[in-house]
C-alpha cells in the first residue's frame, strides 16, 4: 500500500499521508519531472498525461 503510485490530473500535489498515520498536508510540485516523490511519506505520484 505505501508504494502504490497515485495518479493525478494536477502537477501540484497536495499529501499528508493518507489519514491517521500522516504528516502535515505538504503541497509537491512536480514542476518538468511528470512525477515526484513526497519527502515525508514516500508516496509516489505522477501526472495523468492522458486525462489532458
Ligand atoms: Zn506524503
């Protein structure tokens, strides 16, 4: 479950780990990258290119 990727239409996340066991809402931008990492979790999230 800690690695499943997340798919989003947006290059700007916002994460706080996923309920109880998180951490402060941080917001990721992915900038060029099509994807980022958050520090806090290692939750792995990449854009959506076919929902554009
Ligand atoms: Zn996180």
């Amino acid at each position: 479950m800690e690695n499943e990727t997340i798919s989003v239409k947006k290059p700007i996340v916002a994460c706080d780990g996923g309920g109880a066991a998180g951490h402060p809402r941080v917001f990721l931008d992915m900038e060029d990258q099509g994807e980022i990492v958050c520090p806090y979790c290692s939750q792995r999230f990449v854009l959506d290119k076919k929902s554009r």
